[in-house]
C-alpha cells in the first residue's frame, strides 16, 4: 500500500496518514546497517531500570540516543555529559513521537585509552620514587595569615574559595597566581605557580586547583612538571582538582587532598568557634598534663621521702637538735641556780651586819660582788662557748655523715631492683638493672661486666 502511494503520487484526494508517513521513514531508516558516530555526550540520564538515555552532539546537529540496561553493563565506565566517545548502533523511529534515534550497543571514550596508559605509567613511577609517602607530606598550619591559590583566576573555583574563606575567616590575605588549568603548556604554568608563591610569596599553605571536568580537561593536574613542583616545594601543597571522584598525580603527591576547591579551602581554614573549640581543647589538655605532671613529682617527693638513708638523716638531726635544746636548757637553768644562791647569801649577810659597820662592809661587798659578776659573765660566756662548741662539732659531725655531702663529693649509692643498698660486687648479677643516686638526681643502670675475681668467688 505504501509503494502505491509512492508511486501514485500523494495528493489532496488521497493524502498519507502520519502513521503511515512514519512508518515510511522508519523503514528506510531502519535499513541503514550498523553505523559508527563520534561526538560529545549531553543531558545523559540512567534510568532506574539500568537503561540510558542521551544525546550526541558535535558544533551543528546531535541525535537522540539510547542504550539499553544488557549493553550498559558491559561497559567499564560511567559516561558523563561532556564526554567525547565513539560508540556503534542501529538507527531506529520511535512512532508515537515520530522522532528518529540512535540504539547504542558500543562506547568507548575518544582518545583515554592512551591517557590512561600514561596516567598509570606516571603513576607507578613516582611512587616508586618516594613521592606519594606519607613521611614527606607536611602539616596544614593551624591559622594561616597569608594563603596562596594557583588556578583560572575567572573560573567558578576562584570564587567559591574566596567566598568561603571569607565565610569561615574574613579579613585574610590571600595571594592568587593566575595559570590556565587545561590545555597545551597548563601543567608548565601551574608548577610555575607553585614555585613562585613557594619561593616568594612567603605564603604559609598553597592550593592547586580547578572545578571539574573531562579526564582531558584535568589532564594538566596529571603531569610529571606540576609533580614534581609540589614534591619540591617546602609549603604545604593542597590539592583540590574536579570533583570528589576524580583523582590526578597531583592529588597523590600534595600533602592533603581535598574533595572540591570549597573543600580546600574549608580544610585551610576553620571557623572562629572551631578556633576557639581547638584553643579550650588544648588549654584543658594543658590543664591535665600540668596536673599529671604535679602529682609525678608529689609521688617521687613521697617515695624519696621514705627513703631509709633520709630517714635516717631526719633521725640525727632531730636527735642534735635536742640533744643542743638539752644543753641549752641545763645552761640557763645552772647560771639561774647560782644567781639565785648569791642573792640568798647575800641577804643573809646583810642581815648579820651591824649597823655602824654598813658602810665598811657594803663597800667590801659591792668589790666582792663586782668581781663574782665578772667572774660569773667570764664562766658563763665560757660555758656558752663550750655548748656552742660542742653544738658545733655535732653539727659538723651529722654534716661529715651526711650520704648527700658524701654524695656531693663524687660518690654514689647504688641500689638493687629491691631498694637495697649494693655494699659488694657479689650483691649484684650481670645483667641486673640497678639504681644508682648521685648527689643530684638518680640513674638507672645495667650490670655489664663484673671483675673476674667476683665472678670466680661467686661460682665457688
């Protein structure tokens, strides 16, 4: 019926139908063999049903195209809008619509086959250089006053990192370095912009980066110069390229990577309240080691304290001092004996004196009694030199028994594993670990050798 009309001629007496129209089409259409088409991937979606739709583009036109969920998951990789790829199909018209589309059964990405080779190559190579050890990534100072940013200075990126560290901290200096991000002579550029701010921005962190994209687009962040750029550089290098799923070299060789730009530039730096919650945590942790810390000393005073060679010493000392209270004692209580005995006297003879010889014998007492008072103040200083003396040589005497004096003058105690004193050789086994006080502090020590004659005696 359809080659009738075709051949008839259509006309306003017998007009087609749409159906029958598209029908046509979608006959001729679906007799074109299995065709090949390169192009850019847009508005792709991927249905619940594990099927996907898209669209393919190039400057002029693009095609509706389709593949379904028993091609799709044969695919290694996840299509994008934005990607260049070559894929194989039918042509097909669906009629309802009357729109005409492309049934994919192949993709493959244009051109990443040899990317990826390359990536994984440079890859390998710098690892098993060292650059990707974590021993050489640096810290991110914990408030930095001068930030660095390498990246498109009109880009999306750009902003939401200036707006961001403003959010978070305003009123810091942050020093841009415009470099193109994609594209011939990127990477060269980037890796200058490293090694400037690194050598003369005097900056205290630097951020490499740009918004997402194609692996072609991210492809100068997968360069050897910008690696080795950042290895080199003596900042901390963060670096924040694409999307959280994509990765570079340079994610891999800067010292923190971060998801997005705005996750740079959230992990540079905190908010106030995170300050001042960083700053309460380390004043409470300064609190508790200071309080550690003082009881640590309190326990050695104790310990040192119950000592047995400082008890000991409290011991002599406490008896000298009473022994010297003793002393002191029996002095003034013998000097106050006497005066009194003198005064008793001498009333006594007051009494026995006559009246008419008062005067003859008060001057004769009043001699006598001057030179008893000299003769008392020379005995009693006397006695008084003598207790000092004898104060003295004890004194001396405690000091010269002192262990610390004698500690002082270059000698040690050593005490075995039980607190004990290590009078001989023989108290001790080689390999035993010993204490040993010198007169100011203490070590602890391990018996390496013993003299041959010890050794011997301890066998017999």
């Amino acid at each position: 019926m359809y080659a009738a009309a075709t051949s008839n001629g259509a006309n306003k007496q017998h007009p087609l139908s749409v159906s029958q129209i598209t029908q046509l089409i979608r006959d001729r259409i679906e007799s074109v063999p299995r065709i090949w088409l390169c192009g850019e991937i847009s508005n792709f979606k991927a249905a619940s049903s594990g099927h996907w739709y898209f669209s393919l583009k190039d400057d002029k036109s693009q095609i509706r195209a389709n593949m379904w969920r028993s091609a799709a998951q044969r695919v290694s990789f996840r299509p994008r809008d934005g990607m260049q790829v070559l894929v194989s199909g039918t042509l097909g018209v669906y009629p309802p619509r009357g729109e005409y589309n492309l049934i994919v059964d192949r993709i493959e990405e244009m051109g990443l086959g040899k990317l990826r080779a390359e990536f994984e190559r440079l890859k390998i190579q710098l690892r098993a250089e060292g650059l990707f050890e974590p021993d050489h990534k640096k810290p991110l100072p914990l408030l930095p006053t001068k930030i660095g940013i390498v990246t498109s200075p009109t880009g999306a990126a750009v902003r939401d990192m200036l707006r961001v560290l403003n959010a978070r901290h305003g009123g810091l200096h942050v020093l841009i370095y415009p470099a193109r991000v994609q594209g011939q002579g990127a990477a060269a550029e980037i890796a200058e912009g490293v090694q400037f701010l690194d050598e003369r921005g005097a900056c205290d962190v630097i951020i490499v980066g740009r918004g997402g994209g194609s692996e072609e687009d991210l492809w100068a962040f997968n360069e050897e110069v910008l690696a080795r750029a950042i290895y080199a550089a003596k900042t901390p290098i963060v670096s924040a390229v694409g999307h959280e799923v994509d990765f570079t070299i340079a994610d891999f060789v800067a010292d923190v990577r971060a998801a997005t730009p705005s996750n740079a530039a959230e992990l540079v730096v905190q908010t106030k309240n995170e300050y001042r919650k960083t700053l309460d945590s380390l004043v409470q942790r300064m609190g508790r080691l200071m309080q550690q810390r003082l009881l640590s000393y309190k326990m050695r005073i104790t310990i040192s304290e119950s000592n047995p060679i400082f008890v000991r010493v409290r011991s002599r000392i406490n008896e000298a001092g009473r022994k010297v209270g003793d002393a002191e004692y029996r002095l003034k209580n013998s000097i106050t004996q006497r005066l009194y005995a003198g005064e008793r006297r001498l009333a006594r003879a007051d009494e026995r004196l006559q009246i008419q010889r008062l005067q003859d014998r008060l001057a004769l007492l009043q001699q006598r009694l001057q030179q008893a008072d000299r003769s008392l103040a020379q005995r009693s200083g006397l006695h008084l030199e003598r207790a000092q003396q004898r104060f003295a040589a004890v004194a001396a005497r405690l000091s010269d028994l002192s262990p610390l004096k004698i500690l002082g003058r270059g000698y040690a105690v050593v005490f075995d594993d039980q607190q004990r004193v290590v009078r001989r050789a023989t108290g001790v086994k080689v390999g035993s670990v010993v204490s040993v006080r010198l007169g100011e502090g203490e070590l602890t020590a391990r018996v390496i050798e013993k003299p041959r004659e010890e050794v011997q005696e301890e066998l017999f």
